[in-house]
C-alpha cells in the first residue's frame, strides 16, 4: 500500500481539524510516527480510529470512504483546495447539467422495470447521464468538505452523526 489522492486528503483533514500530526497522535493515542505511516499509505487505519478521524472532519471521513469503496476516482480531480464561492459557482453550471440528465433519464426509464425493457441506445445514453449525476454528487461532497474546512462553527460533522442517529433510529438499529 502506499500514499494516495485519499491518504492525501486524510491527510488534509487530519491536519486542519487536529492543529498538527503530533496533536492528532496524541488524541487518538497513537505516536506520530504511527501516524505518519498511516497517512503514507504503509499502516491500515483502525476502526476506532476512523471514527475518530470522520467525527473531526468531513475531509477525512470522504478520504476513508474513498479508501473503503474504491471509487477515488469520482473525487481525484475534484479534492483540491477551493474556496466555497468558487465551488458554489461549479455547481451551478454542473446542476444545469445534472438536472438535464435526471429529465432525460426518468423519461427513458418510463415503464422500463428491468434490463430486458432497455436497448442498447437507452443503456449508452442513461450511463452518459449518470455520469452527469456523479459529477455533480463529487462536486456537493467537495463543497461540503471546504464549508467544514473554513468554517469549523458550521459543525458538519455533528449534522452528519445526527442525521446518522435519525436514519439508524427509523431502521430501529
């Protein structure tokens, strides 16, 4: 295993939210140079210590979910440092798009159930569509990301544990 654009962005995450290495290593009761292996990508992060990371940073809990799902590439390009109204402005265009494919893949999909009802040309078009979608979902992750990054007092993490709490509690887990 070595470092990669997630362990880069664990990295980043860490960083901002912790202050500095050293002080995340202490609060997750680690040494430094443990940490400095898991961020270059050589040691497995723990459980307990993923949690930690994600409760701190909305960076780093996108870093270990891409880690985890294997899909880097939707954020690779995407993760850069920007600032929230640049991104705002990306996401305005890139809504344009995705509202488009969202049209025309709901009425591709009118009283289709299944593969069997799909052609070949509805199966090429709905995927150029859904790419559309994943743009967009990376590019709402991105700005959620940097609203945590720049402005702690937003406390985005405690809205995602919250909302986890509400969807565990309606599925009674």
């Amino acid at each position: 295993m070595q470092a990669t654009i997630g362990r880069d962005l664990l990295r980043a995450g860490v960083l901002a939210s912790y202050g500095s290495q050293k002080e995340a290593a202490r609060e997750c009761g680690m040494t430094e140079s443990m940490m400095s292996r898991i961020f270059a990508g050589v040691r497995e992060i723990a459980p307990d210590i993923k949690e930690a990371f994600s409760a701190k940073s909305v960076k780093a809990g996108i870093a270990i979910i891409l880690e985890a799902s294997g899909y880097k590439a939707m954020f690779n390009s995407q993760m850069r440092d920007s600032h929230p109204q640049t991104l705002l402005r990306k996401i305005e265009i890139e809504d344009t798009h995705a509202d488009n494919a969202r049209r025309r893949i709901a009425e591709r999909l009118v009283d289709k159930f299944g593969d069997e009802d799909l052609s070949g040309e509805d199966i090429i078009d709905t995927r150029g569509d859904i790419k559309e979608l994943l743009d967009e979902a990376g590019m709402i992750f991105r700005l959620i990301a940097e609203l945590d990054g720049q402005y702690p007092s937003l406390k985005i993490t405690e809205l995602l544990q919250e909302k986890e709490k509400a969807v565990c509690k309606r599925l009674g887990q």
